[in-house]
C-alpha cells in the first residue's frame, strides 16, 4: 500500500500572512489538526498545527483583558508559528515507511509532494484506520494470538492448519515476539468456533497468548 492510497487529498493549504485565529478556525471547520502553509506560487513554506497554535494563545494565568489579548493574537500570523524545516514525502512512499518517518521524528502529520507541490496530507489519523483494518477490527470473528517459532514456513503451516478445519482468515499481523526466536501472529477468523480453531493450531505454535470471540453491533 502506498501513500496516495490513503491520502487525504486535495490538502487544504494556508499562506503564511494569515491570522492564526483565521487558521485555527478553519482547522475546526475542517476538522484537521493541521495545515501545509505554502507562498504565492505555491511553494511549501512550512507546516502549522493546532498545538502551535495553542502554545502562542495566552494562557488562563495571564494578566491581560480578553480585549488585549485578542488584540495581540490578531497581530501574530502564521508564519510567526508555522515549522519551517518541514519532512515530506512523495505520492510513491510506502506507507509503512510514512508510520516510520512520523514516528522517528514524532509528527502527526506528513504533506505528500508531487513535482515540488503539495497534493495531499497523510497523518496519525489515517494510520489509525489502515491498522483497524489490518487487524479486522470492524469485522466479527475469533481474535486469536500466538507465539510462533521464528523459522521458514511456520505462517504457512498455520493458515493450512486453519483452511483444513474450514476456517477463513479475514485479517492477520506479526509483530516482534519474547525474542528473536520467535514472533507473536494475530489472526482473524471466521467460519469455525473457538474451541475448534485453539485445537487445531495448538500443535504449531510456542503457545495461545490470547483468543477471544468479537461479535459487532
């Protein structure tokens, strides 16, 4: 999966001269978090989100009246809080590889470039639903993880496993396991009960770490 599969897209961008109580009332009309500022030729300049924002508003320990400090947030723009040094990304990235960038450099959000203009935004937020599905979240099933042997074959050993006793596996994840040795899996499962899916994956697998029934309204 790539990034402009999931996109949001066109990005909504701001210029640098705008109010940042213009931006921050555009961000809760758009319900983003956070805008691409670009120039007049539409250049990226810099990124601006809410918690910028926020951190240049007073705060409810200060001295002055509601009308002096409305005064003064007029006066500040939003080049005056916006990041300048903004990472991008292009339309062609992995979006695993987007979920790395952010969370090595810990943004929310990454605009994605196409010949040196803005076409889309990918953020923490369409990661979030990317993971719902990778793990099924929004489907009925039996939930079952497991420890399984780090070696060549073991995936396919299970879901064999499962497809014998007339089980579908309608989502499914690794992640890293107690050590090298081995892996932890999640699966997905439909078609079979749970007593019936323990039995049969029992004999390829460490040990059950979980396994539970979700049943959505």
């Amino acid at each position: 999966m790539l990034v402009k599969e999931r996109m949001s897209h066109p990005a909504i961008t701001i210029h640098p001269e705008m109010p940042i109580q213009e931006a921050h009332w555009l961000m809760q009309k758009e319900r983003v978090r956070r805008f691409p500022v670009v120039d007049k030729r539409g250049r990226l300049v810099g990124i601006v989100s809410e918690t910028d924002i926020l951190h240049a508003s007073p705060s409810d320990a200060t001295s002055l009246s509601i009308w002096e400090a409305n005064y003064l947030l007029s006066k500040i723009v939003v080049k005056n809080v916006m990041t300048q040094n903004v990472i991008t990304i292009s339309t062609d990235t992995p979006i695993e590889e987007a979920a790395r960038i952010m969370a090595d450099n810990k943004i929310g959000g990454l605009p994605v470039v196409r010949d040196d203009e803005v076409v889309g935004i990918i953020t923490e937020t369409d990661l979030f639903k990317i993971f719902l599905e990778l793990m099924g979240a929004r489907e009925p099933g039996i939930r079952l993880s497991a420890l399984v042997p780090n070696v060549p074959g073991e995936l396919s050993r299970l879901s064999k496993a499962i497809y014998d006793i007339g089980g579908n596996v309608v989502a499914m994840g690794t992640f890293l396991g107690e050590s090298s040795e081995n892996r932890e899996i999640v699966i997905k499962v439909i078609g079979v009960s749970v007593q019936t899916l323990r039995e049969s994956i029992e004999p390829f697998v460490e040990s059950i770490v979980d396994v539970r029934e979700n049943t959505l309204i």
